[in-house]
C-alpha cells in the first residue's frame, strides 16, 4: 500500500549486472520509470475498494499485502498492477477484461496453481511487458503469453514443464527468470529456440543434468548454478555470439566432462566454475576478466590454460580469480606468472 521510492530500472539493472549481489531476490517494486503521466485516461479510475490508486501514479493500483484470494475489480486505465503478497488462487479468463492495456502484472507470493489459472487468462492483454509470478504454486510455465512480453519471473516454483511453443513469438522477451524450479534438460528443450531479444537467462536451482539444447545465440547472461551438469557438449557455448556472464557453479563438471576449449569463448568476461569437481584449470579466452574456480580439486597451476601464446598484445586480461578452496599454494605459481597474468590484482589462493 505504498509506493516505493526506488525506481525499478534501478532495480533491473543492479539484478542485470552485478554479480554476487543479486542472489537474494530484490522484494521491491518500484514506480516504473518515464512517462507514466503521459497515458493517463481523463479522469482518475475508480480504484478497487481495498486497493490504493496514488493520486500522482493514477495508473498504478496496488493491492499487494492484503490476504486478498481472488483478483479485484480492475478499472480500465490501470497499466502497473501489483498485486504480490496475498493468497491469489486462481484467475479467472475475463479477469483482465477491462485493462487490456495493463503493461506491468506483479504476482509474486501468491497460491496460484496451473488448474485454476484460466486458458485465456492473459491473452486480452495486449500491452503486457512484465510478469512477475513468482513464489506460486505453479507445475508449468504459464502461457500463451502476450507477444508485447519483455520480462517473465516465474522463480520459486514447481515447474518442471514448459510446453513445447508457449514462448514461440515473444521477440522482445528479453529476460527470464526460472530460478529454483524443478526443470530438467528435457523439458525446456527448445522451449526458448524462437527468443531473438532473450538475454537473461537465470536456470539455477533446477535439476539439469545436461545442459538444455536449442538456446537462442543472442543470450549474454546465462545462470546455471546449483544444478547436477556433468558434463558440456563440444563447441557448445562456442554456439553463442555475444555470451559474457555464464555461471555453472556447483554443478558436477569433472575433467572428463569439460572438452579442451569449453570455456574459451571469445565474447566471455565472467566465469564462475566454484564448487564442482575439476582437477585442472579449464582453458579460457584471452579477454576473461573474473575467473572463479574457488572449491574444485585442482592441483595444479597451468600457465597455458590462461595464455597459449604470450606476445606484446598477447596475455589475460584476467583481474579477478580464485582459486582457495583447492590444493595450490603460492609455491605452486610458476615463475613466468606475470608474463601471462599481467593485470591479475587478485588472485586467491
Ligand atoms: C469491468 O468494468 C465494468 C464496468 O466498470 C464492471 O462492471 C466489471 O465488473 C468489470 N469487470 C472486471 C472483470 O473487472
Ligand atoms: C502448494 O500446493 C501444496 C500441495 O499441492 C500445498 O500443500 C501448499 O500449501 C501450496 N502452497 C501454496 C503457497 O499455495
Ligand atoms: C518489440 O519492440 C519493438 C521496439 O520497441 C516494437 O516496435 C515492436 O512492436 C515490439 N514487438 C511486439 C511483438 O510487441
Ligand atoms: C582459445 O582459442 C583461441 C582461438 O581458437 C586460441 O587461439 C587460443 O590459443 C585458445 N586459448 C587457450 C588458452 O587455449
Ligand atoms: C596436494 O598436493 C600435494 C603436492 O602438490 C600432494 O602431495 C597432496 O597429496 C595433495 N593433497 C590432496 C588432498 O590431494
């Protein structure tokens, strides 16, 4: 019942990227940002009851934090509506009837489950760019979705499903989340093939094995943390033209299961190994700037993992790498480090 003063582009981007920061899933729900002013329908709508319209964010209506269990009335002109923190069960195909032009649909921490959530519950929605259910009840992902889509969290669930086709079209779906979840490879195979704009992909917490086949190449972001993956398929981040976060922490890659040049993918600048089963360093590209690899069972430090070849232009680019939680101790370093390692200001043993 409030409106929160940080702007949510503010938070969209810190969550975007910072890393090591966005772990904890920001609870905020700010105004959005620019011309919120500029869509008004003359005349401020009639505000559900037990909901709040601010009178200087007219087309916002938050009804969040109410123990509500159906959706309200919604009045035409609402674009922002927030309804997280009640215990929504289901909704209803004309829910939405007359806001078709509803922009922004903030659902997280509901009782939403897949058999009471209508068929055609969001397809009159015609402008929807955000949805945000996460903290449901849900066993699949949501869907058909608007076209207009740029945002879909659906964290913290039970998805273990997505239809073959649901996200086909959304070619300005630019961020997913899907975080803690119950996905396996087989069942997001392809799902997100047809995403042109998708850049954020959050997969952690689920139950891969594999990693999921038919991901759009225009992925920068790309989270795997805290799933059971073995192992990596040749060339296949290579297939990715502009991958610059990938994060596979605590999987259960071993050596075995990481080909020669896996992870030497010319576009990469982050890259998070930790808490897996590696015995060597795996090699990487010459413009990796954060490495980690803290918790794995290497023995040993190899130059040639960082540089093949060392010239005037040729050397790491690596700032950031960790390598404590291994058996290498600074003895273990080799003597010619710098020749290689030239801007490394830090390197944890
Ligand atoms: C739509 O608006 C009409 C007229 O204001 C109202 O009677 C009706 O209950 C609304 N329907 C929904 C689903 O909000
Ligand atoms: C989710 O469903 C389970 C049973 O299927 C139920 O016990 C639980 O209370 C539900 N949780 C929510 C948040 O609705
Ligand atoms: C995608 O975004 C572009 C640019 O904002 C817009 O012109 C286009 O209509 C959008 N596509 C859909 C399907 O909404
Ligand atoms: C990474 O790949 C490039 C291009 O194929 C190659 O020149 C370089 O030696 C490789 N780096 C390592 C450390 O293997
Ligand atoms: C750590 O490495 C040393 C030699 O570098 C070796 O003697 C020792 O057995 C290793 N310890 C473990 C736990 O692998």
């Amino acid at each position: 019942m409030h409106l929160h003063s940080i702007p949510f582009f503010v938070l969209l981007i810190s969550s975007v990227f910072c890393y090591y920061t966005d772990y904890d899933y920001g609870g905020g729900y700010g105004a959005p940002e620019g011309d919120y002013y500029s869509h008004l329908s003359s005349g401020s709508p009639n505000c559900a009851p037990e909901c709040n319209c601010p009178a200087n964010y007219p087309s916002a209506m938050y009804c969040d934090n109410l123990k509500l269990k159906k959706i309200p009335i919604v009045p035409a002109g609402i674009q922002y509506l927030y309804l997280q923190n009640n215990m929504i069960e289901g909704i209803e195909d004309d829910a939405f009837k007359n806001v078709t032009d509803l922009r922004w649909l903030i659902l997280d921490h509901n009782h939403l489950t897949n058999a009471n959530i209508k068929k055609n519950a969001f397809s009159n929605l015609k402008e929807l760019q955000k949805l945000y259910i996460s903290f449901n009840n849900l066993t699949e992902l949501v869907g058909p979705l608007p076209k207009t889509m740029d945002d879909l969290r659906a964290t913290n669930n039970k998805i273990a499903k997505i239809t073959p086709n649901i996200l086909e079209g959304l070619e300005n779906l630019t961020v997913v989340h899907l975080q803690n979840n119950a996905l396996k490879e087989d069942s997001i195979s392809d799902a997100f093939k047809g995403l042109k704009s998708l850049v954020y992909l959050d997969l952690s917490y689920n139950e891969l094995t594999k990693l999921p086949k038919g991901l759009p190449p225009s992925v920068s972001m790309l989270y795997f943390d805290f799933n059971k993956v073995t192992n990596i398929p040749d060339e296949y981040f290579q297939g990715f033209k502009a991958l610059q976060y990938l994060r596979l922490s605590n999987n259960e890659l071993a050596d075995a299961g990481v080909p020669g040049n896996a992870f030497n993918v010319s576009t990469l600048l982050e890259l998070d190994l930790s808490f897996n089963n590696l015995g060597s360093i795996p090699a990487v590209n010459e413009g990796l700037e954060n490495y980690y690899l803290h918790v794995n069972k290497i023995q040993k430090f190899t130059l040639n993992s960082f540089c093949k070849v060392i010239g005037p232009l040729e050397y790491s680019r690596i700032r950031h790498l960790r390598l404590d939680g291994n058996n290498i101790t600074r003895a273990d370093l080799p003597q010619d480090l710098h020749n290689c390692l030239r801007v490394a200001n830090d390197i944890e043993l």
